[in-house]
C-alpha cells in the first residue's frame, strides 16, 4: 500500500467552495474602510467632549 487515500465508489464528495470574486473583496475592503471611519470619528468625538469637560 501506498498509504493515498482512495475515493470510495458510490461516496458523495462535498463540492469545493467557490471561488471569491473582486466584489467580494472590494465589499470586504468598504466595509473595514466604513468602520475605521466611524471609529476614528467616535474616538475623535469622546476625545472633544472630554477636553470641552476639562475647562
């Protein structure tokens, strides 16, 4: 024996995934893009209303 696994005749195989697209990654890409704005734009919010808070 060479120890490669063989296909059992009649065994269902799952199919493979497919493949990403572009748009998936241009989604992906958006979508980190939208939360670091917000995120910087939250940061830079509570960093105001505290120096507003310190006088």
């Amino acid at each position: 024996m060479s120890g490669v696994a063989r296909p059992v005749p009649g065994a269902v195989t799952a199919p493979a995934p497919p493949a990403r697209r572009v748009r998936h990654a241009v989604r992906d890409g958006l979508a980190v893009m939208a939360f670091s704005a917000a995120t910087s734009v939250g940061l830079a919010m509570a960093l105001t209303l505290l120096a507003g808070l310190g006088k």
